[in-house]
C-alpha cells in the first residue's frame, strides 16, 4: 500500500519539526552573555557548550539507523562511556563559531529527513540501539533525536527565562 504521508513517517517528521524549530527559536533568543552562562545540565557546560553539544548529536545517531537500514544490526558497545563521548563533542565545538554550528545542525537534518524520506514505513521497526534505549528501534531513534532537541531547548529557555532548568 503506497505511503499517503499521513503515516508514523509524517509524525515523526513532524516531531523532528517541531523539535527543531523550538531549539532554534530558543538559541536564536540567547544573547552573547548567555552563551557564556552555564545551563541547568548535569555538567559545567554553558549555552554555547550545550548548542555544540546538539549540533554533534543528531549526526552521532544516523549509523544507528543506517546500519540496520542496510542489514547490519547496530549494537552500542558494552564499554561505550555516554558522558565520554559527549564531552568530545563538547571539546569539538568549542573551536566552532555558533553559525558553524547551525549549520552542522541543518546539514545533520538533511541526512536525517533524507534516511526517513527513503525508508518504508516498515522499516521503522527494525531494531537497532541507543546508549539510553540499548533495544529500541529505527522509529525509536528518529524520536530521540526529537527528544533530545527539545529537552535541550527548555534547558536554553529557562536559562534565558532567569529560571532553573
């Protein structure tokens, strides 16, 4: 039966969407003084860490839908350190300019919405793993990319707020 868009493949780009167009409406609202601030995370990171740490993310993630894409199963490794990881992408982006790093975000998005637009619906189900969902799904990645922008974005929002994130 031929997609008619109004499938899980329309809702989970419409998540990533909405996701997408709240942490740049919450970046875009950021002064340079608050780039420099620290956010409500779990580590000492600022605004700007936090953006360099989301424009790293969703890139990070594709093999996880790609390798089951092609048949090969996606497993994250027992030895995989999360916070590890995330502060080399950290220390990446430090060297980036806020734009550079908005575009690694949309050049992310395209291979994103690309690797959804080329998938049938069935192939959502396919299992691969995550280091915060070690058995989930294709579809279940396209949602934590969704997540984790906007978990993100309310960090940002409430710095930019004056509240606690």
């Amino acid at each position: 039966m031929p997609d008619d868009g109004g499938g899980r493949k329309a809702q989970l780009r419409e998540r990533l969407d909405g996701a997408r167009t709240t942490f740049l409406q919450a970046v875009a609202a950021l002064s340079e003084e608050d780039l420099a601030r620290p956010v409500g995370h779990e580590s000492d990171w600022t605004a700007r860490d936090l953006i360099g740490h989301v424009a790293y993310a969703e890139g990070s993630m594709l093999p996880m839908i790609e390798g089951p894409l092609a048949g090969q199963p996606h497993r994250v490794p027992p030895d995989f350190d999360l916070d590890r990881w995330n502060a080399s992408r950290v220390r990446r982006a430090k060297e980036q300019s806020v734009q550079d790093l908005l575009a690694r975000l949309e050049e992310s998005r395209r291979e994103t919405l690309a690797l959804l637009d080329g998938m049938e619906e069935s192939d959502l189900a396919r299992p691969t793993s995550h280091p915060v969902a070690p058995e989930t799904t294709v579809e279940g990645v396209f949602r934590i990319i969704a997540r984790h922008e906007r978990d993100h974005a309310r960090e940002l929002q409430a710095l930019r707020d004056g509240a606690s994130a």
